[in-house]
C-alpha cells in the first residue's frame, strides 16, 4: 500500500483460502473478540470479571497480580466501541506496513515493547503513586507512530504528511492529558511514542539522527584493523532506472538482512523509496 517489503522473514502467519493472515490481523481478532465479550459481561452483570485484568500498580506490588502489567490492553468496555472500531481499523492499516517493512520478529518486539513499558514504568512509579490503566489507544498510537517514522512523507488525511499527523496527534493528546493532570496517561502516552520512534530508528529505518547512529557504534563490535583508502573526488549519478539500483540492495537484504547494508547502500534505498512514493503521486 504504502512502500514495498524490506524484512527477510515477512510472510503470513497462516492463510484463510487465498488471504494471507499476518500477525497484525491476529492481533485485531484478538482486540474485537475481546471486546464482544466484554459487552457480554456488561450484558449479564459479570463486568466485576474485567476489574482482575485493568492494570493497577497496588495489586501488582502488593498482591502479585503481575498479568495486569500485559492484560490491560486488551480490556474494552462497550462505552468506548465508536473510538475502538476507529483504533481497530488504523491498526490494521498502518500496523500490517510496519509489520511488512521490519518483519514478522521485529513486529512482535515491537508490539510487546508498546504492551510493557508503560506498565513497567507505571509500576515503578506505583512505589510512590498509585496508577491505573485500562484499553490501548496509546499502544497503537504507537504502532500510528511507528509507521510515520517509517514513511515520513507519506500523505494522509487531507493530504497531510504522515509526520505532521503524529506529530499533530501526540500535540493535542499532551495537551488533553494535561488540562486535567493526567500524570501518568502521559507518561504512558510519551513512553509508547519514544519507544516506537526509537525501535524504528536503532533499525535502520526513518530520519538520519546522528546521536542515534553514534548510539548504536557503542554496541557494535570494533574493527581491529582499520584500513584507510585514498580519498578521491567521485561525482555520484543517481540511475534513472530505481529499481536496476535497487535490485542489488534488496538481494543483499533477502541473503543477509537489513544490519548487513552500508550507510550508503541505505541512503541510495531511502531516495528510492522517496522517488517511488513522489511518482505514486
């Protein structure tokens, strides 16, 4: 839909006749089954089931109840449907690009990472404040966040670009969080926003960012020679042809994977994914 498939390991999880099943459409299924039960509950009086899965810093340090820390996403009370079936259908849209740019591994890192780290850092927090939390709207605002970072360009609503509309988004969620003081709605919402900006970006992927780039040499393994070459004068011409230069790349993602490519090789994979996407246009 929007770019084209970069990862080495993305392929359905299974297939329903023709239609291939990814983990994005699982995880939909998941959320709207859920959600039908949950007005089931609410239905028949069992509404009291849904309070042993809200997160709560108290009952996790103090009874052990540590599946709040993961359960909590997946609660979803029927006064909420309108805005639920709208997060259900973004996540379908934008979280199947993300999953189909870094691959089936990395988008299960990713969404467990947006599932947990609110929660851990909520819990920490819980020694001090006590905090609740309930639903997932800031869990796939972060996989929302993940696709801008990915296509920053892209033009969405009205035809502004993907980048903008995060950037419009998390404005105005602040905002909101902190007219009433929503303490820790916020840091959950910033966590979730940091977290997927920077998986995103420690992937290769999204704007160059220095820091970044300077951040990820510390992990590397050193080189124990380093071989200097004569510096000579090369003028770069960009082939008219996109994909006869990128051909080569995806060959050496498919083999080796996207850690194996050269700063330039990523630079010359970025323009061509731009050009594709201006002549998209």
């Amino acid at each position: 839909m929007f770019g084209v498939t970069t990862s080495d390991d993305y392929r359905p999880v299974a297939w329903m006749g023709r239609y291939p099943v990814d983990v994005t459409t699982m995880l939909v299924g998941i959320h709207v089954t859920l959600a039908i039960l949950a007005c089931i509950l609410f239905a028949f009086g069992g509404a009291a089931v849904l309070d042993y899965l809200h997160f709560d810093s108290a009952q996790v340090l103090a009874r052990g109840q540590i599946w709040r820390i993961a359960t909590y996403a997946f609660v979803h009370t029927p006064q909420g449907l309108l805005w639920f079936a709208i997060e259900m259908y973004l996540l379908f849209v934008f979280g199947r690009e993300v999953e189909r740019f870094v691959g089936r591994r990395a988008y299960v890192g990713l969404y467990s990472i947006l599932l947990l780290a609110p929660t851990l850092i909520l819990t920490a927090w819980g020694f001090w404040n006590r905090s609740g939390l309930a639903g997932s709207p800031a869990l796939h605002f972060g996989i929302f966040v993940a696709f801008a970072t990915i296509y920053p360009r892209v033009e969405l609503f009205l035809r502004i670009m993907a980048k903008w509309v995060a950037l419009i988004l998390a404005g105005i969620y602040t905002f909101q969080l902190l007219a009433y003081h929503a303490w820790a709605d916020l840091v959950v919402v910033w966590t979730s926003v940091g977290a997927a900006f920077l998986f995103i970006e420690l992937r290769g992927a999204g704007p160059e960012l220095a820091w970044v780039n300077s951040a990820k040499s510390w992990f590397l393994p050193k080189p124990k020679l380093h071989i200097v070459q004569k510096s000579t004068t090369r003028r770069v011409v960009e082939p008219d042809d996109v994909y006869a230069s990128v051909d080569p790349i995806l060959d050496k993602i498919a083999k080796s994977g996207m850690g194996s490519l050269t700063e330039t090789e990523r630079k010359i994979l970025d323009r061509a994914r731009n050009r594709l996407l201006k002549k998209s246009d």
